[in-house]
C-alpha cells in the first residue's frame, strides 16, 4: 500500500489531454515539493517535473504539474502514442523522513 | 553528460547479503550539493524509495528497510554502494540508482538491474 494514492489507470485518445492525480497528506505533499516520473517497462524512470510544477531540460511543454493542499496533478496535453507508459508521483514525507512514492498510473493512449 | 550504472551480482540465496554498486561518470560523486540514492521496483509493483546519502556520509534509509540497509561512498572510485542484508523473496526487484536532490526527486537514473532472491 503506497503512501501517496493514484488512480490506476487512465485512457485518453491521441491529441487529448490527461491528468492524474496523487493524494497525500499533510506530512508529505502538504508540506513538501512533489515530483513526476515516467517509466517505460525494462528503462529508467525519467524525471518530468520536480518542485510542483518546474520542467527540467528537455521536456516538453505539454508536461505540467501543480499542487494544491495535500494533492497534486500531472497534466498531458496533445496526448502522443509515445507517452503510453506508467506515471509515478513523488515527494519527501516528514514524519517518516523518506523519499514516497505514489503507486503509479499506467496511461494508455487510445 | 552525467551517467550512472548499475552492478552486481543477478542471483542471491535467501538469508544472504545483496550488495550492489552504482558507478557515476560525468560528474565527481564528492561535489557538493551533490546526493545520491536507490530506488527498487518490484515485480508488477510500484517504485519504493531505498535510501540517499551525501558525499560525506549523511544518509536517510526506508523506515521499513532501515534495520537491514547500509548505503556508502567510495569517492577514490566515484563509486556508490548498497548492501541489503538478510534478504528474503520479497527483496526480488529491479534496483535503480540515481542522482537524487535535496527537493526529494532523482534527476539521473541508472538503466537498473534485475536481483533475484532464489536458493
């Protein structure tokens, strides 16, 4: 049982836009920055968004993040077949002093 | 371009010790402001965060992992190391290293390498 709570799945078609959600509380996304990952099966996860909502080099605008309260969101727009993979949420929990992560969503791109 | 890789051994024997090295190119592992860290993967599961440490030795450890997980620095090989002791089949995972920063996210990722815990 993970921490930080997604949805399982999500679906859109290609040129929509997703989000998905990650709920915590206020010892981890309450007080702390959240970060997003995407993990394609047998690669590394890559890093799409830390601090809430910055972009690291590279990747594009279509990623954004917020957060609001004890939730935060991933929002993708112009949905592409190649996002098809599972998205993690991620942020540091002060009572249990350790990095958490959500259980991950898997986005399929219909 | 900095890069991390994963090492070790594929295979180990329940009870034992898992020890895994992570060697960094691209950047100096003692630079400041600079951490590092593991993160597993079980089969079919989500990630879960192992532990980080500094260059100088500070470190932060999974509560559910902390009695058996030790993560050092080998800064004369620019080298990172985990060592999981006691390992039983739930330790069975794909284990990734990575750069992680003081916001709590990891920015450089290791390809990650497949333990199996099997007699």
């Amino acid at each position: 049982q993970s921490v930080l709570t997604q949805p399982p799945s999500v679906s859109a078609a290609p040129g929509q836009r997703v989000t998905i959600s990650c709920s915590g509380s206020s010892s981890n996304i309450g007080k702390n920055y959240v970060s997003w990952y995407q993990h394609l099966p047998g690669t590394a996860p890559k890093l799409l968004i830390y601090d809430n909502n910055k972009r690291p080099s590279g990747i594009p605008d279509r990623f954004s993040g917020s957060k609001s309260g004890t939730s935060a969101t991933l929002g993708i727009t112009g949905l592409q077949t190649g996002d098809e993979a599972d998205y993690y949420c991620g942020t540091w929990d002060s009572s249990l002093s350790a990095v958490v992560f959500g259980g991950g969503t898997k986005l399929t791109v219909l | 371009q900095l890069q991390l890789q994963e090492s070790g051994p594929g295979l180990v024997k329940p009870s034992e010790t898992l020890s895994l090295t992570c060697t960094v190119s691209g950047a100096s592992i003692s630079r400041s402001s600079y951490y590092w860290g593991w993160v597993r993967q079980p089969p079919g599961k989500g990630l879960e965060f192992i532990g980080n440490i500094e260059y100088s030795g500070g470190s932060n450890y999974n509560p559910s992992l902390k009695s058996r997980v030790t993560i050092s620095v080998d800064t004369s090989k620019n080298q990172f190391s985990l060592r999981l002791t006691s390992v039983t089949a739930a330790d069975t995972a794909v284990y990734y290293c990575g750069k992680y920063n003081w916001n709590a996210f990891f920015d450089y990722w290791g390809q990650g390498t497949l333990v199996t815990v099997s007699s």
